[in-house]
C-alpha cells in the first residue's frame, strides 16, 4: 500500500513541480503520539513557501479518540494564495492508518487554521501509527488548474 501511496504522490509532485507558480514541499518522519493528547504537548513543525505552515498533530477526546492533523497558515505574499494540504499516518509496516486534506484560499495577510483535519479510526489503530507524510502545495492559481 505504501509503494503506491508513494508513487502516487510522486507522480503528483511531478506534475505540480513542473509549474512555475507552483511550490510543492513533502515532509516525511517518524512520529511518536504517545504523549501528544492536547495542542500544548502536539508534535508540531513548519513547512511552505508564501503560505507559512505550521502543522500540529495530537490525539484528542476520550471515548471518541480521533487523530487531528490540523494546521495553521499565514499568507505572507502580496496576493491571493491557494493551498492544497494532505496529511497521512501509517504504521510501522508502512501500511495506511488515515489521511486527511483540505484546501483553502487566502487574501494576503490573512491566516487561519485548517481545523477540520480529524482522522477517525479505531482507536487500537492509533496506538499503530509510527509515520507521516504531509505534501503542502501552494500556489498564486487554483491547484489543479493549468
């Protein structure tokens, strides 16, 4: 599973780094979740281009655990930037545990944060994870406009 998840996103950085206005950056490590149970003890790290990220993962709720792979931006150009922003988790096998995307638009100076990245599985399921990806692009166009 992970072969392919990786030649997916290869061919899909292939494309994107193709593109002038495009900027494209991937973050892959190992990870720990033990102990990230609040946005206080997160594992966090920043990435992007324009569009300043920081990405911050933890294990939240108690009966009703779920992974949240949010992250916050801050446009640092002078224009509208579009941002497309993919997080996956897999455990040690390198087999696929969740994912989550969103995709935003923002005004110069404008910064928010994409809050709505939850990853529901089964709880044993997150005690698994022992991976991430995250691909963030950005760009001045659309993502996946020519």
């Amino acid at each position: 599973m992970f072969k392919t998840s990786s030649l997916a996103l290869f061919l899909l950085l292939s494309f994107v780094l193709c593109h002038d206005h495009l900027f494209a950056e991937t973050k892959v490590g190992e990870i720990d979740l033990s102990k990230a149970r609040s946005k206080e003890t997160a594992i966090t790290f920043n990435l992007g281009g324009k569009v300043s990220v920081q990405c911050f993962f933890y294990i939240y709720g108690e009966g009703n655990q779920r992974l949240l792979a949010n992250a916050a931006l801050k446009n640092t150009a002078s224009k509208v930037m579009h941002i497309a922003y993919y997080a996956a988790f897999f455990d040690k096998e390198k087999n696929l545990i969740g994912c989550a995307r969103q995709i935003a638009e923002l005004e110069s100076g404008d910064e928010t944060t994409l809050a709505g990245c939850n990853i529901h599985v089964p709880i044993a399921d997150l005690s698994k994870i022992t991976n991430y990806q995250v691909v963030f692009h950005e760009s001045e166009e659309p993502i996946g406009k020519k």
